[in-house]
C-alpha cells in the first residue's frame, strides 16, 4: 500500500473510532440515570472535561425531561442543564434547561431539595458566562441559598469579578478568604450535606483565592520612597493577603509538600482577569516567602537599594530587603516570629538546594540579621550572627543576596572574605560597574546596585566587627555621621577612591555623598586629604543645597554637614586669628532646615553653634534648654551659651541677656551629674569634654562679663576655654558688639 493511500486509510480509520466511541457513550447514558436523586446520581463520576460524555448526558437527559413528567421531568432538566454547561457554546442551552429545572422542581422541593439548590447555583454560573450579571445577582439572593453556603459564596466572588474585573479583586477575595482557607473536609459535599463544593470548585476556588491574594499582595509591597508609617501600613496589607492564601496553600496541601500537591487547580477565566494555570510547586511556596518578607518589612525592615537595576530581582525576591536597616517596630518580635515560621515552612518541604530552599535560607539569615543588635548577650549575639552567615551561604548566587552576606561577614570581621563577596555581587549586577572617573555620574539609576556594591567595600576599610553592644544604629545618620567620628584616620583615607566611584556611578547615592563629604571635612580639619577651605567637601555636599524630590533621602544629614564645613571654617579663622567670615547666613540656614527636617538633637545644637559663632543670634528657639535627663543637661549648656553670646552682641538688653545666661549655667550645675561628658565642638579639641567644668565655666564667664568675678583668679583648662573660643565667646569677654 502506498504512503498516501495508508494515510487515507489511517484517517478513516480514525473518524471511525471516534464516531463508534461517541456512539457507545451516547449508549452508555441511559434514561434513568437522568431520573436518579443527585446523592445517587452516577453521572456525578463522569469527567467534566471529557466534552463527548457531556454531550450525551446532555442530548439524552434532556429527551427524558421533554417527554417525563413531575419531578423526574425536572431532574432531568437539571442534569442535562449542568451537561451543556460544560459544552463550549452549550449555555444558552443550559439556561433555558436550568430555568425549566428550577422553576418546576419548586414543586417538589421537599424531595428536590438537593438538585434545586445545585441548579441554582449552575444556573448563576450560566447567567454569568452569559453576561446577564443581575439575573445572576437576584438568583443568588434568592431564599433558597443560604449566604453561609461555600459554593453561594464562591459564585459571590466569581460574579464580582465578571462584573468589576480589576476593581472587584479586592472584594472577591474577601468573600474567598472567608471559604478556601478550610481544609477539604470542611468544603466537600455528601449525600447528608448539600451546602459543600464540588472537588473541582474547591480547586479552582483555592485557585482564585491564590491568584488574587498574590497579586494584591505583590502591590502592597512594591511601594517605594514613602514615609516609614506608610510602609508598615502597606507591609501588614500584604500580610493580610498573603496569609490567607499561606493557609489555603496548607489546607490544601495537608501532609504533603507543594511541590506534589493538586489541590489547587487551574481556573475559570473571567475576561481579562484569567487565570487559567494551576500554580505550581514553586509558585505555592513562594506564597509563604512572601509573607514572610511581608512580615519584616512590618517590622521596620526596608527594601535595599539597587532594586531599580534588578529586572527578576525586585521587591518580594531574596536579597530584596537590607537586614540591617530594621528600625524596630513596637512589635517587630511577632513579626519576625511570624517571618521565621513562614520561612521554616518553605525549609521544611522544599528539597535542600532548590531555588526556594535557597531564598527561604536568605529569608531566615535576614531575620536574625535585622534582629541581632537587640541581643544584650555578646556571646549569643556572636553565635546568632555566625547562624545568619551559614544561612546566608546557601542562599541564591545574587548581587542581593551576596551583598547581604558580605555586610554580615563585615560584622564578623572576616573582612577578607566580605571583600571577596562584593567582587562577586559586582561581577553579577551588570555590565554598568565600572567607575566613571572623568565622566558625568548616572542619573537613569541603572547603576544604582554597582554604586551600592562600592560604598559597602568602602566601609570594609573602616566599620568595626560587631561587639557586643557597641554596634551603632543602622540608620544613615549613624552610618555618615557617628561612624565616620569614631573610625581611624588611616581607613578613612583608604576609603575616598570607592566612595568617588560609588557616586560617579550613581549621582543619587546620599549615603556614599554623605560619607565621602564627612570624611573630607575629618581629615581637612586634621590637616589632610582637604584642608580648608573644604573644596572637594563643597563639591560632594552641594548635591544637599536644593532638595531633588520630596522626602529626598539624606537632605537633613547633608544639610547639617554643609552647615559643618561654614563652622569649621570660621573656626579655622579664630585659630588663625584671621578676621571676616559675614554673618553666617549659610551656616545658620543649612542647620535650621536639617533640624526642621528632621528632630535630631545634634541638628538643633549646630543650628545653634552656628548662630553663636557668627553673632547671628535672632532666633533663640534653636538653644533653649530641652529635653530630659542627659540631652536637657546639655542643652541648658547651649542655652547658657547663646544668651551669653546674645548679650554680646546686644547693647541695649546686655543686662538682661546674662541674667539669662547665668540662670541656665546655674540650673545645668544643679542637674548635671559628676562624669557626664558632651560631644566637643571642634576636632582641635578632645572628642568629648566634661559638661560639668563647662557648665562652671560659663558661670564664671558671665560673671566677668558683668565684671561681678572681683578678680577671682580663672581655673579652667586651656580645653575648656576653647570649647568657649570656639563656639564664638572671645576670651577674655571684651570684644566689640556684632
């Protein structure tokens, strides 16, 4: 035989089969199944799927209710309505079948109770296949349907859905959230309990229910550059979808892993908001990865930096959050307890190696990293901190991830090994990772993560192995400001070509601007790298003079070292004895706008040192005494200070001015303890001085301004005099007005 007659004969062949296969199923559906009660119905066994067999329990079904009377004529009618419901094109069909079902079986509804609900709730699911949504509404409210009733609350969802698409998502999946977070037990229905779902409406229920809830719950936490209040407030939404969607997971998944479970099946699509794929395995457990990064994002965790360059990599993936910048919550430990278990969870199930066991690993050694400044024990500080690090080697080969890990080997102190990590994240974030000496800095933030990468190596040269309690705060002020105070000379310097690249890279990068800027303005004052007048320092901090967008990031902190680098020089003027310097107004601004901005108590004393140094002494509010305990002490020196300075300048209300001054001298005697200290004013000087020999001091200054000392001989140190000299007050007092 030849090829083409084979294949004619092979076609044949084939139509004959499918025709002799269509006519035994069509013989296999005899009359009276179409007349049994639904509880003994064997048409419920058959494939919704298999279209053939539903056509013949259509055709033949619907002949029975044609010709049979009563209630017969009616289950009929209902069971060849469900049938062409699951016919593509067969549901104009379906409803006129179902209309005649329900209409009729309320005749008889003491007996065809069973059936008349499920015809309802099949002839909803017709009328919004169809379109006809307030034909779907009024049945649904119908008497007959209890509200408490799955699969009422189930056709609820759908229906909201056909009728508001994108905005009913939200309602949708608080009527789901209500059902599908039940285990299978709870939703099936018997012959005893006509109120539950069928197996496949349980599977695309929990289907919807995921999809939706993933979806909102992604969009919650997407939010960037946004008050930290509003962040917590958008993480605990995302929470509250992605936790009914974690418990529907374990419902449906009981005593097996998601990777092999089918509870959840493929859907029904609704226009655009299809969702015709099962998840799978991955997809299941990433829902409890996603509530946990949810959960410590609510407990002050923020997203990293760089998420911008990262397509696949962006908010919600391994390595999204930076561990270390957790400003704690009031409660932050429910939190992380809850981010721990979602992350076990994943752990627990998911083979070791796998993608997901990878990121839930991540997930783990971030928790503890966020957590691990709050433990007062060193030891267990130390032995939390190496669990977070092993974690953290298993987590995915990411410039994210890696740069996680190589900030919790810096704390360890295994510098070398840090290093290494940010080589690597580096060789991995693209290929924009080149320093851009000579040439315009990004602005397109695709170099944001490279940028990131260099400052991180930078503060490699300087950042101190956590110790116990000694880590400072996450927060940028600590890491610009305190920490560039404390470093060494030596490993600041070492640190300037980075921090350049890092801004030639990105031009936005604050933190390594205000790093860079601070350390210039260190060691110029110190005699090296730039010496006043500061230049390379103004070029680095101009970025702060002209706020870049609302919220800009750093603006106070560069704002308050600007003000730094106008003091300094003035001050560098005093030691020289060099007169001029204006009045100030830059140095005075810049501090009022960074403390305005933000409350910190260390703007609000540069806000007025600046005023003091300068004689630009209008607005006292800036120096009054504040605060409790420690920070009052150390303003009543302020206080004392300003009206001190303020007499000075001020003929006509001298008198007065020093009585005020002395007043806050006297009460900063009285409430300071013996052995406080207050940060010093100058790099000259040590780095902190005792408050109680200033608070004297100032006393005994004023007194011999007013010339009320009657020659009492001056026994104060060479230090504290020029703590005094150095925040504007002449000495001796003399000195003309200003």
């Amino acid at each position: 035989m030849s090829k083409k007659h084979f294949a004619l004969a092979a076609v044949v062949l084939a139509g004959a089969l499918g025709l002799s296969t269509a006519v035994a199923q069509q013989q296999r559906i005899r009359p009276d199944q179409c007349t049994r009660e639904l509880a003994r119905s064997t048409l419920e066994t058959l494939s919704w799927d298999d279209v053939a067999t539903q056509r013949a329990v259509a055709e033949t079904c619907a002949g029975v209710g044609a010709t049979g009377r009563g209630i017969q004529a009616a289950r009929a009618r209902f069971y060849a309505g469900r049938a062409y419901n699951h016919i593509p094109g067969g549901v104009d069909e379906a409803i006129r079948q179902l209309e005649i079902a329900v209409n009729s079986g309320q005749d008889f509804e003491s007996q065809f109770g069973r059936e008349l609900r499920a015809a309802r709730l099949e002839l909803v699911q017709a009328y919004r296949a169809s379109g006809r949504v307030e034909a779907a509404r009024n049945l649904l409210n119908n008497p007959g349907l209890r509200p408490s009733d799955p699969a009422v609350s189930y056709q609820r969802a759908m229906l909201i859905l056909a009728e508001l698409r994108e905005a009913g998502r939200e309602s949708a999946f608080d009527v789901l959230r209500g059902v599908f977070v039940q285990d299978d037990a709870q939703l099936l229905g018997s012959a005893e309990d006509p109120t539950g779902l069928t197996a496949a409406e349980i599977r695309r229920g929990r289907s919807w229910l995921y999809w939706l809830g993933m979806s909102l719950g992604q969009e919650a936490l997407v939010h960037q550059g946004r008050d930290e209040e509003q962040r917590r407030a958008d993480a605990i939404r995302a929470i509250n979808y992605f936790g009914p969607v974690a418990s529907a997971i374990a419902a449906a998944c009981r005593n097996q892993s998601p990777a092999n479970c089918n509870g959840i099946g493929a859907t029904e699509p609704i226009g655009s908001l299809g969702f015709p794929v099962a998840p799978n395995g991955d997809q299941l457990l990433g829902a409890f990865f996603q509530l946990g990064v949810a959960h410590l994002k609510a407990a002050g965790v923020q997203d990293t930096a760089g998420l911008a360059a990262m397509a696949g990599s962006g908010a919600g993936q391994a390595g999204s959050l930076d561990c270390f910048s957790a400003n704690i919550a009031p409660d932050a430990v429910s939190h992380f307890q809850n981010a721990r278990y979602a992350f076990e969870s994943i752990v627990r199930v998911a083979p070791a190696g796998s993608g997901a066991s990878s990121a839930a690993s991540w997930g783990l050694g971030c928790t503890i990293l966020a957590n691990v400044g709050t433990i007062p024990d060193p030891g267990e500080q130390q032995r939390q901190l190496a669990m977070a690090v092993q974690l953290l080697q298993r987590a995915p080969d990411r410039p994210l991830t890696l740069l996680t890990l190589a900030r919790a080997q810096v704390l360890q102190g295994q510098l070398e090994a840090a290093r290494a990590n940010y080589q690597r994240a580096l060789s991995l974030a693209g290929p924009d990772t080149q320093c851009r000496t000579g040439r315009q800095a990004s602005t397109d933030g695709h170099a944001e993560l490279p940028s990131r990468i260099y400052l991180e190596l930078a503060r490699t040269r300087f950042t101190e192995p956590l110790a116990g309690a000694r880590r400072s705060s996450p927060d940028l002020f600590s890491r610009t400001i305190t920490d560039i105070l404390q470093a060494r000379p030596q490993a600041l310097a070492e640190a300037e070509g980075e921090l350049q690249c890092a801004i030639s890279l990105d031009a936005a990068n604050s933190e390594a601007r205000l790093t860079l800027g601070h350390i210039y303005l260190r060691l110029g004052s110190e005699g090296t790298l730039d010496p006043p007048p500061f230049t390379k320092a103004a070029q680095v901090l101009r970025y702060f003079e002209r706020p870049v967008g609302s919220g800009q990031e750093g603006r106070a902190e560069g704002l308050y070292l600007l003000s730094r680098r106008e003091t300094l020089l003035q001050q560098n003027r005093l030691i020289n004895n060099r007169a001029g310097g204006g009045d100030g107004s830059n140095a005075v601004s810049f501090a009022t706008q960074a403390y305005n901005t933000t409350q910190r108590p260390e703007f609000r004393h540069q806000a007025c040192l600046a005023q003091m140094l300068f004689g630009n002494t209008r607005d006292e509010g800036y120096c009054s005494a504040s605060g409790q305990g420690y920070e009052r002490a150390e303003s009543l020196l302020y206080e004392g200070m300003y009206w001190l300075r303020r007499g000075q300048r001020e003929r006509d209300t001298r008198m007065s001015s020093w009585s005020r001054s002395i007043q806050a001298f006297n009460r900063g005697i009285r409430e300071t303890s013996p052995g406080v200290l207050v940060d010093s004013v100058h790099p000259s000087l040590p780095a902190t001085m005792p408050l109680e020999d200033l608070m004297h001091y100032g006393e005994r200054y004023v007194l011999r301004c007013a010339r009320l000392d009657y020659g009492d001989r001056e026994a104060a140190s060479d230090e504290v005099r020029a703590f005094f000299r150095l925040s504007g007050m002449p000495d001796p007092c003399g000195g003309a007005p200003r």
